[in-house]
C-alpha cells in the first residue's frame, strides 16, 4: 500500500512556497527515515554552506515533530 505524498512549490526566486499533502503512513514513514539520516554528518558538510545547514536543521525539525 502506498500512503498520499503530494506537493506543490510555487513561486520563483526567493519568493516560493512549499505546500505538501500526505496521509498518516507516508508521515510516520517519513517520521522514522529522521532516524537514518546522520545529521551530524550533514551539518558538517554544509559548515560552509549557512543556507543549507539552516534549511537541513529545519527539515529534521519538521520530520521529528511529524513523529509525535
């Protein structure tokens, strides 16, 4: 069975927004890959990169409230 995963992004430049739609299985699954992604390890690749290391801290934010 495969869970709803939709988004849409619209926009251009710096102006976009990000709109997802998903059910209960695709959120707990995503929910449980924050478990396998080393973080650690990726904040150490974008130390050079503040955009990134910033929008990276934001996704494991919003994967570990998606846990709860």
């Amino acid at each position: 069975m495969r869970g709803l995963f939709e988004y849409r992004l619209e926009g251009n430049g710096d102006a976009l927004a990000l709109g997802v739609n998903l059910d209960s299985v695709s959120a707990k699954a995503l929910a449980r890959l924050d478990r396998y992604i080393n973080w650690e390890e990726i904040l150490k690749l974008t130390e050079n990169d503040p955009e990134a290391a910033h929008a990276a801290e934001r996704l494991h934010t919003v994967l570990q409230h998606m846990g709860r």
